[in-house]
C-alpha cells in the first residue's frame, strides 16, 4: 500500500475532509456569507447607471433610417456634383462655405416650392424690395434709357447686395446666378398675383341677398 493510500485509509467516513475537498460551491456560498450587504447595493447602484447611460445615448444618437435616394435621382445628383467638382474646384476650395450655399441654392431650384404661409428665403424677399425701388430710382437718373437697359443695371445692383462673393464671381456664374435668382423673384411675384386672384374671384365674394341691387 503506498503512503498516499495509507493516509487515506486512515480516513473515516464522519473525519474531517481535507481542504482540496472542498467544492466551488461551498467556497461560492462561504465568500457569499462573507460579503457584506454594501457590495450588494453598489452592485445595484452600478447597473442602475450603466442602463440610463445607455438609455441616454440612445436618445442623443437615435439609429438612422435608412431612406437611400431613387437611383436616379442619386444618379443625376452626383454626375451635376462631378460637374462642379471638375469646372469649380478652386471655388470650392477657396472659399469652404461655398458648398453650403450652392447646396441651399440647388434645393431652393427643386419641388415642392414652398407652402402657402411658409416663409420665403430672405435673398428672394430683399431682392423683390430692391426691385421696385431702384426701378424708380433709375428711370429717374436714367430718362433716355429703354425698360430693358434699365432691367440690366437694376439687376446687376441687386445681385452685388443680395449674392454673397458676386463681384469675385467669374462671369459665367454671374450670368448663371443673376438667372436663377431672377427666376425665384418671377415665381414669388407669379404666386402672389395667383393668390390675389383667387382672393378677388367672385366664387370668394361674399354672398348678396335678394334684396340687394347687384
């Protein structure tokens, strides 16, 4: 009989078990009965944080639907973006707002164009104020010259206060500019007129009694 053996020969069913009898589950259950009721709070304390943080950045960085555009509208887009990017380059690399405003320029040029009440961009607003005033002022300082001539200098003075960086502008893109502002002021006034007229129609005029002379 080997020395191991012997010793545990010597052992009885009711002695003592030896430390490396112990199991997980009584060493799991005496550092339990150890541990005292704080851990137990901060325990709680600590996961009770851990789900409002993560509650909180979920509303700070909701997920982001996916809505892709048409292909061909993403199409379109990004061959009039390789466009400019190919002709205007240098613009948009010395002047970094610039993207900015010719993003807010491209979506102005697209349906829908406006709600009624809504309000409307502020350059087409003073450039409408600029238009009725200095038509008046130039037929004055300019008597001999015809409507057109005059349309001309009234609009290239709107463009320089209204455009941002129109002077430093090449012509090219005074041209395309002026054209695409003048065609926003034309829309306004259209849809004002438009609204006058259906104030105006008789299907609006309040009713008249009979005993009314129409």
């Amino acid at each position: 009989m080997t020395p191991t053996t012997q010793r545990f020969a010597r052992l009885s069913p009711g002695d003592p078990q030896p430390a490396e009898h112990h199991t997980s589950a009584d060493l799991g259950s005496s550092l339990q009965a150890w541990r005292s009721p704080r851990f137990g709070e901060l325990d709680a304390q600590i996961a009770a944080e851990a789900e409002r943080y993560l509650d909180k950045r979920q509303k700070l960085n909701p997920p982001r639907q996916s809505n892709p555009l048409p292909p061909a509208v993403h199409q379109e887009v990004t061959r009039l973006a390789q466009e400019l990017k190919r002709d205007h380059s240098l613009l948009f690399i010395n002047d970094p707002k610039l993207r900015d405003r010719a993003a807010r320029c491209f979506r102005s040029q697209l349906p829908p164009f406006g709600q009624p009440g809504a309000p409307g961009y502020n350059d087409v607003t003073a450039a409408i104020e600029l238009l009725s005033r200095l038509r008046r002022d130039y037929a004055r300082l300019y008597p001999h010259e015809k409507p057109h001539q005059i349309g001309k200098r009234v609009w290239k003075r709107i463009c320089l206060e209204v455009i941002p960086n129109y002077g430093t502008i090449t012509e090219r893109e005074q041209r395309d500019t002026c054209q695409r502002l003048q065609r926003r002021v034309r829309d306004r006034l259209n849809k004002r007129k438009r609204s006058a007229r259906l104030k105006t129609a008789p299907g609006n005029s309040p009713p008249v009694s009979p005993s009314q002379s129409v």
